[in-house]
C-alpha cells in the first residue's frame, strides 16, 4: 500500500475484498501508468472498464434507470435500501486493471473518476492491448480518449447514434405483452 | 394472405416414428393406389423428391447454436443420412439456410444478402430461441426474430435445440416440401 | 472399317446427352426470382460485398506457377505411351527417356535455387 | 516477387519489421492491431483487397478481416468485429443476481461453464460467502471437462480448416461423451446453468461416477489417436511451424493469457499462480512453449487436454469420499431453503419469498474476479450498488485480447497461413463482442 502513494496523481487509495484501487486524477493518467508499468511491474494493462453512476442510490431505490420509453425514473424498481451505498464522486469512473507476471500475481485497479464529456489521455502507448478496450467504452459509453491511433466504433455499427450502456439509454428490444414496460 | 400450414393439409406427423401407418397428408391428397404401384408420378413430385433428398444447407453459424449445429454433421447424429452432410459455405450452391444463433443489428444486412443470392428453391430453419424471436436477449443490439428479415420455414425452438430437435426441424421441413407447401418467400410475401 | 467405329459413336452421343441434358434441365426446372435480383448479380464477398469487384492485375508470381505447373505435367503425360510401349522399345526407350527425363531435371533444379518455387 | 525471393524457407525469424513503437515490444504499426500495408505497395495497384467476411467457413464464428493481398502474401489487415454484439452487459443490469447467472454462459458458448463460474465466484466475492468443499470439487471437475470440451472444438475445427478432415470426427466423438456428462449431471447439454450462488444447484446424481471414471479412461487413449493422426503429418507440420510467429513481449504487451501466452514462452497460469476453488490441492503440470507458432498453440492444448484429464481423475477420487456432504451453503438470505423445510419454518417460507419475488440483496462494492478459461484469462467485474440486480458488469473475455494479435501474427503470412493463425488464436466471437 506504501508504494503507491508515489504514482504521480495519486489521490486516494482503497483496501477491498482484497483488491487495492488507486484513484488518479484523470490528467495525470499516463505518467501513473508509465509509473505503474516500469516502476511497480505491472506489466500487462488486463483490462480498462467504464462504468456509469448515473442515478447511483438516488431516493434509496437501486438498480437500472433508463428514460425515453424505457424504464421509469421515479418508479422504483425494488424497495428501499437497507444501507445508501457512498455517494460517486463524479458520474462515470473508468477502472484500469493491471497484473504484474510474477509470483504472487499482484493484481492492481487505477481508477480515475470524469463528468460526462471529460476526456482522458489514452493508454495505448503504454500498453498496445488498450487499443479496442478504449475504442469498446468509447462505442458503448461514450468516453472521450485523446490521442487514440483510430478511435472509432468498435462492436455497434458506424452509423448508430447514442451509447448504449449509459444508465439513461433506454434498454431498446420491444416491450413484452403483460409487462409494466408495454 | 397469412395462411397456416394446416390449410395445406399437412398434419404434424413426425417422420421419425417408425411405427407410423402412411401419413395423414398422403391420404388427403388422395395419392391413388395405382399410382403407388406403378411408382408413376407428377414431373413435380419427381422434382421435389430429388430436392428433398439432397437439400445443402449453408453453413451460417453465429453462435451457440452453430456449435450444435456442427454436432449433426459429427457421428452419433448424422446428417449425412438425409443427404445433407455437404455444408455448403457460398450461398450460390446452398438451398437450405440455417440460421442458428443470435442476429444482432450489424449482421442483419449481411443476412439478407446471403439469403438474396441464394437460389430458388431455398429454405430459411430459425434455429435456437434467439434467431426464432431474440430469445432472452430483448434489448438494442438483437434482432427480435430472423423473421423480420428473412421469411423463416421452420423455427425450432431450445436455447441451444439439441440436435435430435434441429434434425427433426429438417425432416419436418422435407416432409413439408415432399408435401407440395412451396417454400416461404412464396407463402409470405415478406420482402420475398 | 467404319461399322466398328459404331462402339465410340454411341459412347460419343452419350458423353454429349449426359451434360446437355443437365443442362437442359437446369433451366427446365429452374424457378425465376422474382424480385431483389440485383444481390445475384455482384459477388458473394462473405456477406458484406459493396458490388462489382473492379478489376485488378494479379502478380507475375500466379502465372509463373501455372507456366511450372504446365511444363512438368506435360512430362509426365508424356511417361503415359512410354509406359504403354515399354516392353517393345526395351532398353532403346528407357535411355531415351532418361535423357528426357535428366533435361527437365536440370530444369527443376534451376528453379528451386532460384527459389520461384516458393512464393 | 523480388522482395520475396531471399526469404529462408519456412521458419522465418520474429516479425522485427522496422523499429518498434512500443517499446520492450516489437509491434511495429502505429495502430496496434492492424497491420497497414508498407508504402511502396500502396501506389502499386496490384493489391487486392478481400473480405475475409462475417459469413466465412474458416473464421470461427462472425469475424470480418480485411486482407490486402500482395500476391498470395498478406501485407495488410485489420479485423472488424461487432457482428455478434448481444448487449449482454446491458440487459444483466435489468436482471436479479439469480437470473443474470444465465447470461454469462451464452457469452463464452464453448467455455460455457468457466464464463458461468467466473461471474458466480464475483458474486460470492462480494458476499464474502463460504461455499462448501464438495460444491467446489464438482465445479473444478465440471470446469475441467468444459476445458477438454472447448480445446476438442478448436481441434476439431482448426484441424478441419486445414485439411485434417478426420480430425473433426474424431474431436466430435470425445466431445458427444463430455456432454453426455453434463446432461448427466445438470439436464442440458451446453449452458448447464448448474452453478448457484453459494455452491451447485442440484446434488450430483447418482450414475455420474461411473460414467465419468469410464470417460476419464478413454480420453487418454483418445489423445494418443490424436497425436498419432496429427503430430508426424508432413502436411500439418509444414502448415502449422513457423507460422504465425508471435513473441513473448508482443503477446504480453497485447494482453495475450492461456494457451497463447503459454505457447511463446511465458509460463503463466492462474490455476497455478493464483488459484482459486481448490486447484491448489490439485496437482497439474503447465505446459509451456517457446515456439510462438501456429504448432506450439496447438501443442499447449494438447498437453493441457492430459492435463485436465489427470485434474478430472483426482476430482472424481475426492468427490466420492464427500458422499452426503452438503452441496450449497445454508445461508437463507442468499440460498432457496429446502422444499420440505418451508411446510415447518415461517421464516424460511419468508426468505424463500423475498428470494423468489425481490431476490437477493448483493452488499455494495466493486470486485474484480478473474479465473483460467480455456481461452485464458477470463475476468468479471462487478459493481453493485446493494441492491437485488448488479449495477455495472464486464467481463474480460480472452478472445477479444486474442483478435487483438492477428495483425501482429500474420506478419509475412500467405492466405492460406491466415487461416491456420486465426484457427490457433481460437477466439469466439460471443466472448469478443458480448
């Protein structure tokens, strides 16, 4: 835990289910990941996730909210939580995992938290394998990363518009009969 | 004109039963015992018979499906007795199209120009839940049913059918065209 | 002298009935489209083809392998009525032959450490 | 045909092609994952452009590479997934805990029950639950045969797409036995959906052993009739050596793992270097190569197909020493009760129904589980927000990394080449495009 106060941007660190997460500020996430490459021997980036905290335990209700004819905001969909879950800092976070080859297999998560429209530098320089991870969360999440070799989209087809796995793109298909959703 | 294949007279008789008498749908069309005898028939019936026993399906596999649908050609279920055992992979020899697995939005066109430059007389199987209507996957990315697209012969259902159940999809599909039911693009007139 | 030609006359208008009648029935018993018959008419590029391929040079490399692939099939059609005739010819034929035989040898060997062997 | 002519034979020497970008790596184009053609040829127009389509015998499933052809020789490639995108992240938002346990099979569709586990071990990570020992061992050993069942597809397959038709046979008849066993044990062939939060989801039935020490007896003479078909064949060795040739930088720099990894040399497997169930009390051997071709692919899964054999045959010893034991936890909150015990106790019939109607409530946090899929490493993370459904998940599927290294694969590889490297990557296409 010691050593990775020292990445560069480093802002906090966590100790769960016995995996470290390492929040950066978003502006210096190249240089931690340089850092986190050579210095600490992280040497294969496993893999880069964006996730969306659109809605995140808002009036105690959890799960999936989705709008324009998908699910409802204000109908809950379960019963209150027992316990609010913390408050996000921003709405979404983009989580680096990283694996050191070696004995022991230390396992490490950088995560650095942006508003909608930010954009973060890319990390393919760094690791070659972060080239469709980035393009994937851009296609589905719609997260800017400056400096990309081809920054497109990667699974949906070109043309499609919006990003599907944001919480507040409706879950699309066709409304089943008997259901609330019809 | 969403007619029903019941109109055609065709009962759900299952070829696979041994023990089965002459099926319901010889009777009603009212095959003649000469005929039987002499072994004369129509041009047409010749034609159909011929169709039938050698109809290639196309190999499009897309997902788990294609997995058993790769198990039918293996030993224990093999196609080859009804004359099927040549996947064929262009569309130009192919009659039969199986279309087993998911059809998510970007295979969609691809789909439909594999089955337009497939040649008369050609068949569609929806195979697996998710071709016959999306299956579980009601959301964005998949296509709810191959049938929006692509007028469908036969749907067999299973999220993945075992292979005995796509086996008899297809003789289904050959007692139904031995039957005289023309193909679907001539039955439904979905984007024929 | 002609009636025992008779044999490959009829051999012959069976070799001519056989592929005619093929495809004779390929248009009998054919059934037109009807519709969207522009998808017949470009190739079939795995699915995702855009319409006619425009046409484009191929490599030296494909014509030199066919040219190869010529020379050395005629030798050995050749061998066919030397194998035929062997035991007349007898020791006559076999010298002959192996001389024929060692020319294209020679041959071969210059194009494999020229190395137009492999692509 | 000049530039071709001083090639040496078949083994060609690493794919170094001017000075590499990233460094300790020798991927040498600027975008990682294509290769672009080499100026001179651009301004030629002899090259051919052909579509190694969504809808290709050869391609496993919907992949499309763009090829540009120079000749027979590959000077340019990019491949384009997406054609099987289910939106598998998306629709498990909406789901309980207990429905999602569905979804993750049909994303991996040949390593069904390894992708099942990988999201059942996030899962009981984040409870922090115990699970007892005789639901562990029947998972390792349904993982195991699942690792045998996967490698025969892509024998079977790859073996067929270059000419070894046979070989898809005789794959498939092994194959037919595997899955005889699982819908022994779970009722379905593929998809088995066995594994519950908290252990497995019915007890193992009662002819299950026999059938797998009989399975367990004929799968290494099944292996040696593999390698007798294949290994000394001129024509398999001439496709297959030197072929593909992928170092041991590149693979770790495009986040190769699992048989690819192995097989340019580095000796890394999380069975073994972070175990998880109980493939510690296992004993196992790795395999590792340091050819980096299209061979050693194929030799790694050969010796991991023995490999599991052996895990499966010490599986079955211990398994039949656990008779009675229990095969899931007690824990009401997380696990149905009995069904007789609900005619006697109010409050299992109260857990019994906030299980069926609201399900069970995950405390929150974010985990990140990640276990050895035939494919490599297969990881899920998920993020729940305390709720009855999961708020984020993603998984990290091996194929999707394994795509990645075509481009860095086929440097200097012919057409026919081509197919024997995406063959020996053995990705599928559900798990590169959920």
């Amino acid at each position: 835990m010691s050593d990775y106060a020292k990445i560069p941007g480093y802002v906090s660190a966590k100790e769960e289910h016995g995996e470290t997460t390492v929040v950066v500020d978003p502006a210096h996430i190249r240089e931690a990941c340089t850092y986190a490459r050579d210095d600490l021997g992280f040497n294969m980036l496993v893999d880069l996730v964006a996730t969306d905290y659109l809605g995140w335990a808002g009036k105690g209700v959890s799960g999936y909210i989705g709008t324009a004819s998908g699910r409802d905001l204000n109908l809950p969909m379960t019963q209150g939580l027992q316990a609010l879950p913390d408050v996000k800092p921003t709405r979404f976070s983009i989580s680096y995992h990283l694996l050191a080859l070696r004995q022991g297999a230390p396992r490490l998560r950088l995560q650095c938290w942006l508003e909608d429209g930010d954009s973060v530098e890319s990390v393919v320089p760094v690791w070659p394998s972060a080239d469709w991870l980035e393009r994937e969360q851009y296609d589905l999440m719609g997260i800017d990363f400056t400096g990309h070799p081809n920054l497109a989209r990667l699974l949906l087809d070109d043309d499609w518009e919006g990003h599907p796995l944001r919480k507040d793109y409706p879950i699309g298909g066709e409304p089943v009969r008997f259901s609330p959703a019809e | 004109m969403a007619d029903r294949l019941r109109d055609y007279g065709l009962q759900s008789e299952r070829l696979l039963w041994p023990t089965k008498g002459p099926s319901r749908f010889e009777e009603e069309l009212g095959v003649e015992e000469l005929e039987q005898a002499l072994g004369i028939t129509t041009l047409e019936k010749a034609v159909r018979w011929a169709q039938t026993k050698s109809m290639w399906p196309d190999t499009f596999g897309l997902a788990c499906c294609a997995i058993e649908m790769m198990a039918i050609v293996g030993s224990r279920y093999d196609l080859a007795r009804f004359g099927m055992e040549a996947f064929r992979s262009s569309p130009r020899q192919a009659d039969l199209l199986i279309v087993s697995g998911r059809v998510s939005h970007k295979m969609a066109a691809p789909l439909r120009q594999i089955y337009d430059q497939m040649l008369e007389p050609k068949w569609v199987i929806a195979m697996g839940a998710c071709a016959s209507s999306g299956g579980m996957f009601n959301n964005y990315a998949v296509l709810q049913g191959v049938d929006r697209i692509v007028p469908v012969d036969i749907y067999v259902p299973f999220c993945p059918p075992r292979p005995e159940a796509l086996m008899e999809g297809i003789l289904r599909l050959h007692e139904a065209h031995l039957a005289g039911v023309p193909p679907a693009y001539e039955r439904r007139q979905v984007a024929t | 002298m002609l009636s025992n030609w008779l044999p490959f006359l009829i051999y012959g208008l069976f070799a001519l009935a056989i592929p005619a009648s093929m495809i004779y029935l390929s248009f009998a018993v054919a059934q037109r489209p009807r519709a969207r018959t522009r998808a017949r008419v470009i190739p079939f590029e795995s699915g995702v083809s855009k319409g006619q391929m425009k046409p484009q040079r191929f490599t030296v490399s494909f014509y030199l392998t066919a040219m190869l692939f010529i020379v050395f099939d005629i030798e050995i059609v050749f061998l066919y009525p030397l194998a035929v005739q062997l035991h007349a010819l007898g020791w006559f034929g076999f010298v002959e032959f192996a001389f024929f035989i060692l020319i294209l040898v020679v041959a071969y060997v210059y194009i494999w450490r020229k190395g137009a062997l492999d692509w | 045909m000049s530039t071709t002519l001083q090639r040496v034979g078949r083994a060609r020497r690493w794919p170094i092609v001017g000075d590499p970008i990233y460094e300790g790596s020798r991927i040498p184009s600027r975008v990682p994952t294509v290769m672009d053609v080499p100026p001179p040829l651009r301004e030629t127009d002899d090259i051919l452009q052909v579509n190694f389509g969504p809808n290709h015998p050869s391609t496993h499933g919907v992949l499309r590479l763009i090829v540009d052809l120079d000749g027979e020789e590959v000077v340019g490639l990019s491949a384009v997934v997406g054609y099987l995108h289910t939106g598998f992240e998306k629709n498990m938002e909406q789901k309980t805990w207990w429905k999602a346990i569905t979804y993750p099979e049909r994303i991996d569709y040949v390593g069904y029950q390894n992708n099942e586990l990988v999201f059942v071990l996030a899962i009981e990570k984040l409870l922090a639950m115990e699970v007892p020992e005789k639901a562990t061992w029947m998972r390792m050993l349904l993982c195991e045969l699942n690792r045998i069942h996967s490698h025969l597809v892509f024998l079977g397959t790859s073996a067929l797409e270059l000419g070894a038709i046979s070989m898809f046979w005789y794959c498939f008849r092994e194959r037919e036995t595997i899955l005889d066993l699982f819908e022994l044990v779970a009722g379905q062939r593929m998809h088995t959906r066995y594994f519950q939060t908290g252990g497995i989801a019915e007890d193992i039935p009662v002819g299950f052993f026999p059938e797998a020490r009989k399975f367990v007896e004929t799968m290494p003479k099944a292996l040696d009739d593999y390698l007798t078909l294949l290994d000394r064949n001129k024509i398999w060795l001439e496709r297959t050596q030197g072929v593909g040739l992928l170092s041991a930088d590149d693979a770790i720099a495009l986040g190769q793992s699992g048989p690819v990894l192995r097989a340019s040399g580095v000796d890394w497997d999380l069975r073994r270097d972070q175990p998880y169930l109980a493939y510690d009390q296992v004993d196992f051997r790795v395999p590792v190569y340091t050819g980096g071709d299209v061979y050693d692919r194929y030799r790694v899964r050969m010796d991991e197909m023995a490999q599991s054999t052996r895990i499966v045959r010490q599986c079955l010893d211990r398994l039949e020493r656990m008779e009675g034991e229990p095969w899931i936890t007690d824990d009401r909150k997380v696990v149905l009760p009995p069904r007789e015990e609900l005619h006697t106790s109010m409050e299992s019939l109260i857990h019994h129904f906030k299980i069926v109607t609201e399900g069970y409530r995950v405390p929150a946090g974010e985990v990140y589980v990640a276990i050895e899929s035939p494919r490599g490493e297969s990881g899920c993370y998920v993020v729940s927000d305390g709720g009855p459904r999961p708020w984020r998940v993603h998984f990290r599927p091996p194929s999707f990394h394994a795509l990645q290294a075509t481009a860095t694969c086929s440097h200097g590889a012919l057409i026919a080449d081509l197919i024997a490297i995406v063959g020996s990557l053995d990705a599928v296409m559900g798990d590169t495009d959920r």
